[in-house]
C-alpha cells in the first residue's frame, strides 16, 4: 500500500473459485470471520462480502467482482486487483481473462524464483507484455496489451519473497497448540482456527 500509494486495499474471501472443483474446507462465514481477524487494526484495509456467495450456487468470477465494484467508485479512481505471483500463474484460465486485464491494473506479491518472464508467461494467449520504466524501487512495471491495442499496466513486487506456502500453514496448524502456527498466522487467527476445530485440528 505504501509503496504504489494506494488509499485503501479491500479484501474480499470469495464465495465459490471457480478453479477449484472441491468445496472450501471451511464456510464462508467463518473464512470472512478469520480475514477480519487477520487485518483488524489496520484501518485502510477494508474486509468486504463483495465476493460473497452467490445464488443458484455459482461461481464467482473475478470480471463480474472488478466490474461490479468499478460501478461503485468515482470515474476518477484507479482500480488495482492484488494477488500473489500462485496465482497469477494461472490467470490465463480465468473466464473472460482478456477482458479482465483490461478491466483493471494488476500487482502482483512475488514468490521466491519469481521473474518478469513467468509474469508475461501467464498472459492469454495473443497478449503481451513489456518492460516499462519503474520508479518504484524492488518492483517491475509492465505493459499488457491486448490484439485490440488496448493498455494495462501490472506491478511485479518482485522483492517481497514471502516464502510461505499453503503447505506450510497447514503442516504448522497440525501442531498441538495454537501457538505453534504463529510464525504463519496472527495469534487471533490460530485461535479462531483451533477454538472452531477448523481443517481437522484437535486439541
């Protein structure tokens, strides 16, 4: 937030992946419960139901959440979708991916073996990207274009190497005590988490 200077980040636990095909491990109530949780405190972080599920049991697509919430701000605000470089990886399959690159400026939090070419490898395909100028030191600035000649721009924070994995949280989760898992999670999130005997932790 600091270093692209962004007003305020919103975080929205979404309500069905649509690349997932198993169910979530956990209701949604309790993953927006644990999520304000994790970001109490920090006021310019906002937990939103904006991805909450949706009827008939649809999947929630990220062009429909962008669109949706672009309806809700100023014609003047900038509009940025944060994800971790995983993620990324796969944003090719995404429905609509095209369009949703170009609904919106992305950037993207680095994994540690992260580079500019997996970056512009994830792209669908007949889009491109290239190397801007950056100003903003650890990070890339690039230029996605699509056929049509339109612009977007993603930010690569190719400096954050936040080495933690899935994997890891739930092999720290299986620890006896809660406090076992706090190099991962916030102390408030372990708790909830074992209070609520979540993803098959006993006490």
């Amino acid at each position: 937030m600091d270093r692209l200077h962004l007003d305020r980040v919103v975080v929205a636990p979404v309500g069905l992946q649509p690349l997932k095909h198993e169910a979530a491990a956990t209701s949604y109530d309790d993953r927006m419960e644990m999520t304000r949780l994790a970001f109490a405190g920090h006021p310019r972080i906002e937990v939103s139901r904006l991805d909450a599920p949706l009827p008939d049991n649809r999947p929630n697509y990220t062009i429909e959440t962008v669109l949706r919430l672009k309806r809700r701000l100023a014609t003047d605000d900038q509009l940025f979708c944060l994800l971790g470089a995983d993620s990324w990886l796969t944003v090719g399959k995404w429905h609509r991916a095209s369009d949703l690159l170009m609904a919106c400026e992305f950037i993207v939090g680095a994994r540690p073996g992260f580079d500019l070419s997996h970056a512009a490898a994830a792209l669908p395909e007949g889009m491109s990207a290239i190397e801007l100028p950056s100003e903003q030191a650890g990070s890339l600035l690039l230029s996605i274009r699509d056929p049509a000649g339109h612009e977007s721009r993603l930010y690569l924070l190719n400096d954050l190497a936040e080495d933690v994995s899935a994997t890891g949280v739930r092999a720290a989760l299986s620890h006896q005590s809660p406090g076992d898992s706090d190099s991962v999670l916030s102390p408030q999130v372990a708790r909830y988490i074992h209070e609520h005997n979540l993803y098959s932790v006993n006490m």
